[in-house]
C-alpha cells in the first residue's frame, strides 16, 4: 500500500503493474497508513486484513483491501491527524 499528498491511498500486489484499489474518500493530503494487526501470518489470523489511513482532512478511515470500501470514517479529530 502507499498514500500520497494527492489525497489518495492505493493497494498494490507485486508483478501487477496497476493498482488493485484507489482508495478516494479523503479531501486533504494522507500522512500515514498502517496495517491491521490481522490476517494469514498474523497473532488474528481469522480477522480480515484492514488498511487505516490518516490525513490532514482530521479523519482516519478504514479500508476493506479485498473490495476497496470504507468501512469506517472517524470523523471525531479536531486537528489534523
């Protein structure tokens, strides 16, 4: 995954040349992204794997990477997260 100062986050797989998602939800710049602590490999291996990103806009979203969907907005930031 990465995240730009375009205002978007993508998902990659390797030896694809094209992103799998373009994850478009956020109105400002996005800082960081993190993993879920979940999935194959992981201490919550029956948990789905989830993408959090966090942005100037103050909301940190929270991503499906199988489908590309929202699932979450946390809107309740007051400044830039």
């Amino acid at each position: 995954a990465s995240c730009s100062d375009d205002t978007t986050a993508k998902l990659w797989a390797l030896g694809q040349p094209k992103c799998l998602h373009d994850l478009r939800e956020h109105g400002k710049e996005i800082y960081t992204i993190r993993w879920s602590p979940t999935g194959t490999g992981s201490p919550n291996p029956n948990k789905k794997l989830v993408l959090a990103s966090a942005s100037f806009d103050s909301m940190v979203k929270l991503w499906d990477v199988e489908t590309g969907a929202c699932t979450h907005s946390l809107n309740r930031h007051d400044k830039k997260v």
